[in-house]
C-alpha cells in the first residue's frame, strides 16, 4: 500500500505520548480502569444519568420499562367514544388507499331498510403481519379513528392470529389519551365534533355495534395495561352471532364467516360461483357455515388468481370475500 | 481410603479399585461443577466490567444458567462434514478432555490430593501438552482451512509457551527440594500458614510468569490467537457443534480451572491460611478447602479482568513476548532462585557448601539474618532483571513506532 | 499374584504392540503419526506401572508432546498427493518383514532361555535395606531427587555432552531448515510512509502507476507493492 | 507390577516393538515413515532399560539415567533428521527415499 495518490495533509498520524508507552504502564493502568468500572457496577447505584459513563445502565426489560414517547408508534388500533361507545372511523377508504403495503380492508356498513351507505365501517380487517407501521393510516385519518399504538409484545405462535379485525383493533379515547395525551388533546375538539355529526347519519346500533365496549363513560382500566385491553372484548357476549372469537379456533370461525359472507354475495351478483349461489340462497348467514366447503371448493374460480400465490388459504379466501362483496356493493 | 476398605473386609485389590473408582467419580464431577460455575462467574463479572448485568434469569443470581446451557447444546445437531476425516474428527474432542481431566488425578483440592505423584507438577504441565494433539486433530481433521490454521496456531502457541512454563516452576522446585505437589504445599506452611512463595522475590517474578505463560497455554485473551473468531471462525472449533463443541469448551474451562488450582498451588500456598493447623482435622480440611477455592476464584477473577482489558495479540507478537520476554526472565529467575536456596538452606542441599564456609549458625529456626541478606539479593537481582528487560522491550517497540532518519532514508529497518 | 496388574499390563501392551502395528501399515501418514502418539502414551503408561513415574512423564512431555507434534508438523510441510495407487512401502516391503519376524524369532527364545535366571534376580532385587527398628521391610524405589543427584555426581559427564549434544541439535536444525532470503522486504506503516513522502522520497513509477524498484547507496527499496 | 508381571513378559513386549519399529524404518517409502519407525525402536530400548531397572536395580539409577540420556538423544535426531526431510522436500519436492537419488544437494 502506497500513499502516493494521497496528499500529505490527507493522513492523520497520531502522536503517541511515549510516557504513556512504556511497557506494561498502559497494560497497569487498563487493568485499574476495567476494574474500576467493575467496582461501580457492582457496588454502586444504578446509572440513572445518561451523561455519566459508568456504572449499571441496563434496564431490565419485563419488569422494568423505559417510558414510551408520546409519538412512538408500532401498530395501527381504531378508536371509539367512550361514552356512547360509537366508532370514530367513517370508512372514507382514506386509509386503505394510503397503506403502502395494501393491508387495510374495509366494508362500508350500510342502512339495512334503505341500502344506503352509513358513515360507519362494517369490517375492517388489517393484516398485522405484514404492515410496517409507518403510520401513513394514522396520518391520513379525517377522522382521527386509527391511530398509531404503544404495544409492541404482539408475537404469537399462531401467525394467523395476526389477521386483526375489529374485536383486537378497537380502544377507546380514554386509552389513547393515556399514552398519547398532547398528541389528542390537539386534535380532540374536532374529531369529537366530526363523530357527533356521522352519529346523526347512523341509524340504530350501526357503529357501535363491534366487540365489546364499555358504556357511560368511565375511565377505562385497559389504559394502564394495553395488553389486557383485548382480553375482555375475547371473553365477552358478541353483539352480532358470526363475529369471530379470537384465539386458536379464529381463524377456522373466520374463514367460515367470510366464506359465508363471500358466497352471499355472489348470490347477490347472480354470477360468478352460480353452483354456490342456491346453497347460499336457501340458508340464513349463520347455516352457511355448513356450507363452507362447497364455497371452498368454487372457490378457485373467482379472483383468486390475481391475489398472491404465497398467501394462506384461509387468508386467500378472506380478501376474496371482502373484493366480491364489495364488487357487489358497487353493483358490478 | 483403599486401606480403610481393607479393614472392611475387601481384599486389598478390590479395595484399590472401589477407591479408584470413587476418587475418579468426585474429581469428575467435581471438574465438571466448579466449570460450570467458572462459565457462569466469568460472565458475570465481565458483564459488570462492561457495565452490564449478565445471565440473572436462570434460577437464582442466574446460577443454573451453565446447565440451561447444557441442555441446549446437547439438543442441537451434531454435524461432521463430509469430506472430515471422520474418526479423527470425533476423537480430537475426546482427546482434549482427557487430557484435562488427567491433569486433575494430581491437582489438590485444599489439602485433599487425589494421587501423590512424584513429579506432579511436571505431569500437569505434561497432560497440558497433549492438548496439542487433540488441536491438531481437530484442526486437520475438520477438512477446513480456518480450522487448520486454528490448529497450527494453536499448537505453535503451546509449544512455545511449554517452556517458560516449566521453566517457570524450576525455582518452586528448587525452594522446595520436590516435584510432588504435597511437598511444595507443606513447604509453604511457614509463618502459621503464610509463608507462601508469592511472598519471596523470587516466587512473585515466578508467579508472575508462570500465570502469563498458563494464559497463553489455556488460550486466554490475550493469547486466543488458536481460536480468534475475528479473524477464523473458531479456529480449530470451526466444523464443531453439539455436543462435540460442548466437550471442547468443557476441556477448555477444565483446563483454565486446573491453571488457577495448579498456580494457587505452586505459588499461593495451596489450602495453607491462617488457622488450618490449628483447628485441624476434618474442620481444617474445610477450612483449607475454603482457602484454596478463594485463591483460586481470585486468579480465574484476574483472568477475567485480563480477558476484559487487553485485546488480542499478534502471531509474532506472540512469539517475541515467549522468547524476547518471558524466556530471559524466567532464566534470570532460576539464576536468584539458587542463590536463595544456597543462603537459606545449604546445610541441606550442598553439605560441601559447610565445609568451605563453616556451618550456618542455627539448623533448625529462621534465620533472620540470612533471610533478610536473601531477600534483598535476590530482589535487587529480579528487578534489576525486569527493569533491564522493560527497557529493552520499551526501546524495540519505539523502534518499531518510529523509525529512524537513516532506515527511512535507506527504506530498510 | 494381583489380577488388577497382570490386567493392566496386558491391555497396556496391546495398546502399545497393536498402536505400533498401524503405526507402520495404515496408508495415511497423518494417522500413521496419530497411532504413533498412541503406542507412546502405552509407552509412557507402562513407565508409570514401573513405578518409573519421572520417566514417564518425561516420556509424554517430551515424545507425545513434543516428538510427535514435530513429525506432524513437517509431515503437514512436506505433504504431497497421497491416494491410491500411491506406493506408501518400498516393492520388496516382504524382505523388511522377513528381517524383523527373524529378528523377532531369535530375540524371544534367548529371553525366555535365560527368564528363569532373572526372575530369582529379580526376587533379590526388591527386598529394601533392613530396617532398623525392625519395622515391614519397605523398598525405596529411586525418584526424581536420586536422579537428580545422579546427574549431578556420578553422571555429571554424559550429562554435559548430552546437553552439548542437544545444543548442537538445535543450531544444526535451525541451519539446516533455514530458508535463505535474497532479499528483505518490510511493509511501512503509514506513518513512515509519510515520513518518506515528507522528506520527498517518493518511490518511482511507472506509466501504470507501479512502483519502480530503485537503487538507494547500493540497497535496494522494497516496499510492500513491489511484491506483485 | 514386579511381583505379577515376569520380567520377560516386559522384555518380550519390547522384542516386539522394536521389530515392528525395524520393519517401519525399512519398509516405508516416506522419510518421516522411516524416522517413526526408528522412533518406535528407541522406545523399545527404553522399555529394556526401565525394566531391567525396576526388576534388577530398583534402587539405582543408571536405568533411569540411560533411559533420560536416550529420550535427549532420540528428540535431537528427531528435530535434526525433520529439519533434512524438510530440506530435502524444498529441493526436490518429494520425500521418498527412492526418489532421492542424486548425490548434489
């Protein structure tokens, strides 16, 4: 190796201090150091000031937690009044359309006597597993219904477990202003007044009518731990028979909901799967569950192939259900 | 323990080999323990060097951490490759670990020595050279090159640094008048227990250098040179897994244990402190016991704090230190370890010394006179030594810091 | 008569015998070596039930530890293709075996005509000094102290020329193996580098930016890149 | 051991190290497979010198000496003759005693 192509002032040499080298000095005095330091840590207080550099810093994880700042953001969570228990989220598909890696899906719901869209979503279903939690969802909201959360212990052995709907997806108001309190009360004026005005255009239970909330208003003790938060929706009553429980038997209830949902649909559409249609057609929502296996195996016939080749059956069949049903909706 | 067997009734064969069996069985298991505590005292308390906490989940303080440990690596797979030769490959582990556990059919524990060798203290350092072997097994039958350069490395390494060793101990036998580890512990019984060799000019410099040299044999930081994974893998190490791997890091940790116990030994007095004699017995025995395992822990502790200060040396870094260094010194340390044996004992080691210069003044007591004339002499002999050899060093490491107007003028040095 | 002895011993000696025997069939140099460690450590293990303890750990220090090692390393300098069809033995590798069996063949018979004689020999040789106090008669087998003073006294010659011997070894070993340099090369640090470029000694090169070896008083510049 | 095991047993054992160690040093192509060979007869000789030791003179020492004096020698032929095959590989590339068949160095 030359320098040649180097200019003289380009190499920093430096000047070692031949006190310091004698031999064994430097090989003492590090010795004293490294057992200095083993001093403090064992003796002394845990470092609690960042500036000085000795001492114990470690933080010991499960129990013991740094505190979250206020913006940290890890996964998307829906919002609801705490009071009336309504969903602040319209299903303006603001959302869904900003999601860069494409896994916000919501169903608009609609006025069963008139078929009219409500500013309120029927489903929304968002794949955990494969968003990046840039918080362009959270960004984009009108509304303020999705918001960025704090928990970040969400690894599970039980990957489709990680297909969220609204029973995993919902908190109320009070939980965000906990973690999150400037960050709201910036915007908590007006998105309250937004949610009074979509409240006026909701008829019925329409809204408010996913998982289990907490009524009148008080302070929700799910604030302090998030992950007990979800607990409670899992145990309680549904509200709605197909809402899917969440645990080890999710996804199989799921799959059946959306087939039935899909297979509905269809029906609706008149085309498509039309061997699947008269099942669907003679049997109410929740006895379509028998039926899943005969949706299931018409199912290669609709879009499938433009979803991915990779994705899990019963993924595959959840993301067709929700295309055909909202391909009917938009009266294809 | 055979004869009391006898007395049971055994015949007296029997007897040896039930006593044999037991002994084995407890220095085995006793390896094995004080290992698994070694792996785990050596991360805690680098982990505090480093201002950390280290393993404190596993059960309490994280001691049961090793055997979770164990656990694991008996589970994972146990790979050869395929081009290995494969019998060698499987044996070089084997190797080592006997090598190491062979070292501990000498070494006491306290004053407990399982087998009183004649020339104990070269067998250790004999069983320590055969770690060579199952390197070099290791190495070339792994197939790999790094694990052939690991194994090279290695073998070099211990080759060199055998003789400073030994040559290291030559003053504790000379002091002592026995190779046998029991008699080097009694010698140093002195002073109600205290007059430990480290506490001589002449076993301090001795002490001093055997340690270093025991580093370089175990391959401790700084001498890791056999296994740098920066720069090869694992060294020798490299195509190993499992259990296999498990077995050379038992021999490893083994080894570095039977460093501490042998230099507690040789220089530290053994299980000899205050208070052994007196109480005697059984109770003694513990006590001793309690010394001994404190002396060494505080070695392995010094290793530590090496291992957490000083980085890595160099292949010829490595040599020069055994040869340019270690060497002299250790030669100038037998030198004054002669002159110390003939001032304090020569009534004893050379009865012509008595005729040419009429017999000491007391056989039996201290001599105080003569001690004090001792210590001095010899220290003014190895400082002058170390002084000599830390200027010199100092002059060649400046020289290869800067180099002068002439060599640069004529590009050489 | 102890069985544990007559057992020890006869295992030692297979280790020992059937070791050599591979040491001197198996194809494979390197584990012909290995082999070897193992008929010496059988070696050092018969010392040890000799009660020859300084012997044997002599033996494993300086043979296993260090002999073997040694003929491992300059095999591993000197390797060459080895595989089939490669001859490991000379062509009349019979004549060597017809020697050694005959050598075998004389060798036993003389030992075992004269056994007898030796064992009564022997029978004498083990009764120690009478004690004096009439306590069991102990035999004092010589250790590493009587050796050392047999160095020291008796065989102070021998063990001069030996250590003479030994020296001689080293430097002829040294002389013979070492491998002459034409020339000296030495990588600069970047200090010194800039040290020459500073006093404007600036290595020639040429139109490829290679460096030119150039005559300085009569010696030569070698600098690192001139190796290529 | 002295009492249990005959002297001739040891003294056999040997005889038979020592011819395996002959037929090595002659039979094998390679210098190194030679100088193992002559290793395994330098031991035999110990083993005679040991044994005749502990059975005839176990309070003496010129055994044991003898013994010592060969191990010194035997390590100095050793590094000497590993140092020559080493030499002679740089010049000729090979170490088969065959092969080596020019008188010039």
């Amino acid at each position: 190796m030359t320098l040649s192509h180097l200019a003289t002032e380009d190499v920093f040499v430096v000047e070692r201090n031949d006190a310091d080298f004698r031999a064994g000095q430097g090989m003492t005095k590090g010795l004293g150091i490294v057992f200095r330091k083993f001093r403090k840590a064992l003796f002394g207080k845990p470092n609690s000031d960042r500036a000085d550099t000795e001492g114990q810093f470690n933080v010991q994880y499960p129990e013991e937690r740094l505190a979250m700042p206020e913006a940290y953001r890890n996964m998307p969570i829906l919002l609801y009044d705490d009071a009336t228990g309504h969903e602040l989220c319209t299903s303006c598909f603001q959302c869904e359309r900003i999601c860069p890696p494409q896994v916000i899906h919501i169903t608009q719901a609609k006025d069963p006597a008139t078929g009219k869209p409500v500013p309120a979503a029927a489903k929304f279903v968002l794949e955990y597993d494969t968003c990046m939690s840039c918080g362009y969802c959270a960004e984009v909201c009108p509304f303020d219904a999705i918001k960025m959360d704090h928990d970040f212990e969400l690894s599970t052995a039980n990957h489709p477990e990680l297909d969220v709907d609204y029973n995993r997806l919902l908190r109320p108001v009070s939980y965000y202003e906990t973690i999150a309190p400037t960050m709201w009360s910036d915007v908590k004026e007006q998105a309250m007044k937004k949610l009074q005005n979509n409240i006026k255009r909701r008829p019925g239970d329409i809204g408010r009518d996913h998982g289990q909330k907490i009524k009148g208003g008080a302070p929700v003790a799910a604030a302090a731990t998030p992950a007990a938060g979800a607990a409670p929706a899992a145990g309680a009553a549904k509200p709605r028979g197909p809402v899917a429980a969440i645990g080890k038997n999710m996804s199989e209830d799921k799959t059946a909901k959306l087939l039935a949902i899909r297979a509905a649909n269809a029906a609706k559409r008149g085309g498509g799967a039309a061997d699947a249609a008269p099942v669907a057609q003679a049997a109410p929502v929740a006895e379509a569950v028998a039926a899943a296996p005969a949706a299931a195996s018409a199912a290669p016939t609709g879009p499938v192939a433009a979803i991915g080749q990779n994705m899990s059956e019963d993924k595959r069949a959840k993301l067709e259900a929700i295309r055909a049903a909202k391909r009917a909706e938009r009266g294809e | 323990m055979a004869d009391a067997l006898t007395q049971l009734g055994f015949a007296s064969w029997l007897s040896v080999l039930i006593a044999s069996i037991i002994k084995v069985t407890l220095i085995l298991v006793g390896g094995s323990v004080g290992m698994m505590f070694l792996t785990w005292y050596e991360r805690r308390s680098i982990s505090y060097m480093q201002d950390r906490r280290g393993p404190n989940r596993v059960g309490p303080q994280g001691l049961l951490q090793p055997i979770s440990e164990a656990i694991k690596t008996m589970t994972k797979e146990d790979a050869t490759p395929r081009d290995a030769d494969k019998i060698v490959h499987f044996l070089a582990p084997v190797v080592m670990l006997g090598a190491t556990v062979l070292s501990f059919a000498v070494i006491p524990w306290g004053r407990m020595f399982p087998v009183d060798l004649n020339a104990a203290v070269l067998f250790v350092i004999a069983t320590g050279g055969l770690h060579s072997i199952g390197m070099m097994m290791a190495g070339w039958g792994s197939n790999n090159k790094f694990a052939l350069l690991g194994g090279m490395r290695g073998v070099a390494q211990l080759i060199s640094y055998e003789i400073p060793q030994v040559m290291a101990i030559i003053p504790v036998v000379l002091m002592t008048g026995s190779m046998s580890l029991q008699k080097i512990v009694e010698a140093q019984n002195d002073f109600a227990g205290l007059g430990w060799y480290v506490f001589s000019p002449v076993g301090l410099l001795g002490f001093a250098l055997f340690f270093t040299a025991s580093l370089a044999e175990g391959e401790r930081t700084p001498f890791d040179i056999p296994e740098a994974d920066s720069e090869i893998i694992a060294g020798y190490m490299t195509e190993y897994s499992g259990m296999k791997f498990a077995v050379f890091y038992l021999s490893n940790y083994m080894s570095n244990l039977a460093v501490c116990f042998v230099t507690a030994t040789l220089y530290l007095g053994g299980g000899n402190g205050p208070g052994v004699d007196a109480l005697g017995g059984i109770a003694g025995g513990l006590l001793s016991l309690v010394y001994f395992l404190l002396k060494s822990f505080a070695l392995f502790f010094v290793m530590v704090l090496i291992r957490a200060t000083v980085p890595r040396l160099r292949v010829d870094q490595l040599m020069s230190f055994a040869w340019k260094f270690l060497l002299p010194l250790v030669l100038v340390n037998i030198l004054s370890a002669s002159f110390w044996v003939a001032l304090l004992r020569w009534d004893q080691q050379w009865p012509q010394l008595t005729e040419w210069f009429g017999a000491p003044s007391t056989a039996d007591a201290t001599n105080w006179g003569r001690l004090a004339i001792a210590i001095v002499l010899t220290l003014l002999i190895n400082a002058g030594a170390v002084a000599l050899i830390m200027r010199l060093t100092n002059r060649n490491v400046q020289k290869h810091l800067y180099t002068t107007d002439e060599e640069l003028a004529l590009g050489l040095s | 008569m102890n069985p544990i002895a007559i057992g020890v011993f006869i295992v030692i000696a297979l280790l020992t015998l059937g070791s050599g025997i591979m040491v001197v069939t198996v194809r494979n140099i390197i584990h012909s070596a290995l082999w070897l460690i193992a008929s010496f450590i059988g070696v050092a293990a018969l010392y040890l039930l000799m009660e020859a303890e300084f012997l044997a750990v002599v033996q494993i220090l300086v043979y296993a530890g260090a002999v073997s090692i040694l003929v491992l390393f300059a095999i591993m300098l000197t390797r060459q293709v080895t595989g089939e069809g490669v001859r490991v033995v000379f062509e009349r590798w019979w004549v060597a075996l017809l020697i050694a069996l005959g050598l075998f063949g004389v060798i036993v018979p003389t030992l075992w005509k004269h056994g007898a004689t030796w064992e009564e020999a022997a029978k004498l040789a083990q009764v120690g000094p009478t004690p004096v106090d009439g306590a069991a008669n102990s035999l004092q087998v010589a250790t590493a102290t009587e050796i050392g003073r047999s160095f020291m006294g008796e065989y102070l010659l021998p063990f001069e020329v030996v250590s003479v011997l030994l020296l001689m070894a080293l430097i002829g070993a040294v002389v013979i193996a070492y491998e002459e340099r034409t020339r000296r090369r030495r990588v600069l640090t970047l200090a010194e580098e800039l040290a020459l470029k500073k006093r404007g000694i600036v290595e020639p090169r040429d139109a490829e930016g290679a460096v030119v070896p150039r005559e300085a008083e009569g010696k030569v510049i070698l600098l690192d890149s001139e190796q290529a | 051991m002295v009492g249990s095991v005959p002297l001739v047993w040891v003294l056999t054992l040997a005889a038979g190290l020592f011819c395996i160690g002959l037929f090595g040093a002659l039979s094998r192509r390679n210098i190194v497979g030679m100088l193992m060979g002559i290793e395994l007869m330098l031991n035999s000789v110990n083993i005679n010198l040991v044994a005749f030791w502990r059975y005839l003179q176990p309070t003496g020492t010129a055994g044991l000496i003898f013994a010592i004096f060969t191990i010194a020698v035997a390590a100095a032929e050793v590094a000497v003759g590993l140092a020559m095959v080493i030499a002679i590989y740089r010049a000729r590339l090979t170490i088969n005693a065959d092969e080596i068949d020019t008188l010039k160095g």
